[in-house]
C-alpha cells in the first residue's frame, strides 16, 4: 500500500503559505497600524494616538449610519434565519417531499445571481409596487439575500443530526412542536446561532442593494464609508474599519465556541 505523503514534506509549501497570509492580512494589518497615527495625513507616521476613534464616535453621520446598519442588519438577521429555519426542516425533515434539490436550488438562488441582479430586480418590483419606505425596503432587500446564507449551517446542522432523538421523543407520545422546541432546536442552536451571525455580517457589509435602495433615513454604513472615500482616506477611516474588523472577530469567536461546544457534545 503507497504510504500517503505529510503535506507538509513539500518543497516551498511554508514559503507560499506564508507569502499567501502576508497577502491576506497586511492590508488589514497596515489599516490597524494607521488608525492609531496622530497625523491627519494617512501615509506619514507622527506618532501614536487614539483621537481618531474619539472623532469616529463622535461623528453624527457615522453613528446615525451605524444606527441604520444595526436596524437594518438585526431585522433581516431575524426574518432571514426564521425563513432559512422553516425551509431547512422542510427539505430535510419532510417525508415524500418531492424535486428536493430544486427546492434547495431555489432557496440559494440569490447565491447564484449576481448581487446586482438582484439589486435591480427589488428595485423594480418596489417601483412597481409602490413601496416607498427607506428602511422598510432595505430590511425586504437583505432578508431576500441573507436567507441563503442563514439556510447553509442550519440544513448542515440538520443533515449531521440523528433523527433517533426526535423518533424517541416522538415513541413518547411527544406532540410535534414539543419534539421541536424541546429536541431539534437545542440540538440544531449552534447551526442556527451560526446562520443568524453570517445573515446579520452580510446584511451590514452590504453596499451594492443597499446603495441602489438608498433613501431618505436609508443610509447605511458601508455607503457612509464610500463618501469618506470619494472625499480622501483619512485616520478616520481606518478607525471605523478597525471597530468593524473588532466586532467581526467578536462575532466569528462567539460561533467558532459554540460550534466547537456543538461538536465535543455530540462525539
């Protein structure tokens, strides 16, 4: 039998991968390091302060666009992950549920179309329908969007759990919203919680649908941030995208805990 190969053995293999993470996060490290600079001028080191963030906080326009991003994003993070729950359990769980796979299809359809596409067909069907309302439209939007995202973990949550438990539940004359508040859902929470936090990041990073939707009391933060670009970069900036990469990486721990508590229960 052919003895499989470390992969590690390969030649130029440490070279590239650290070449490949350099790449990936210097960007990201070199925004943190200027957002600190005391200097208005981006590029020119002065020294260290932290005045940018005290002038972000204080900034009106930002807070009210964060404001914005925070309604918008919690609204479509709840109707997006009720949708991806009720269409999870129905692909996974219904019995003789026929073209299975064309309802999964159907259900990541907006994974598959470009964003813009998108965009524009909302955009359509609330011209036509008159729907007016700023941040009404925008919830609408992201939860059309953000659905498939939320239905990833949760269908992969549901797949990977034995229906041993639900059928025990069910031997026991349990009533089938019983066996779902009481079994599925706490067995399943981790996929949820997961689906919730990715539907919540992809609905406040969003640019494109919410810029072509953008109204009066409609302006979310990503497109606050675009006209602090068109104007120049400034420390300002890059103190907004270091809170944002700091709430990121709260979030992404918070679901790499709980699925790794997930996993250690479950083996």
């Amino acid at each position: 039998m052919r003895k499989q190969r470390d992969i590690r053995s390969y030649p130029g293999l440490r070279t590239l991968s650290l070449v490949f993470f350099a790449w990936l996060y210097l960007p990201i490290g070199v925004v943190i390091f200027y957002s600190f600079n005391s200097n208005r001028l981006v590029s020119v080191w002065e020294g260290f302060s932290t005045k940018w963030y005290v002038s972000a906080l204080q900034n009106d326009a930002l807070m009210s666009s964060v404001r914005v991003s925070l309604i918008v994003a919690l609204f479509s993070m709840i109707f997006a992950t009720t949708i991806a729950l009720l269409a999870a359990l129905v692909i996974t769980r219904a019995p003789g549920l026929k073209m299975r796979r064309v309802s999964e299809t159907v259900v990541n359809l907006p994974l598959l179309l470009p964003e813009i596409v998108l965009a524009v067909a909302v955009l359509i069907l609330f011209s036509q329908v008159g729907l007016n309302s700023g941040m009404f439209r925008l919830v609408l939007a992201h939860v059309a969007f953000c659905t498939p995202f939320a239905f990833m973990p949760i269908r992969a949550r549901l797949q990977g759990m034995s229906l041993d438990v639900e059928e025990a539940a069910r031997d026991l004359y349990a009533p089938p919203l019983t066996v779902f508040r009481r079994v599925t859902l706490p067995m399943i929470m981790p996929g949820v919680f997961a689906g919730a936090m990715t539907a919540f990041v992809i609905s406040m990073d969003d640019f494109i649908t919410s810029n072509m939707l953008n109204s009066g009391g409609g302006t979310t933060l990503p497109i606050y941030i675009f006209s602090l670009i068109r104007q120049g970069t400034t420390p300002e900036l890059n103190a907004i995208s270091t809170l944002l990469i700091l709430v990121s990486l709260i979030l992404a721990t918070i679901v790499l805990i709980l699925n790794a508590r997930a996993m250690r229960r479950d083996g």
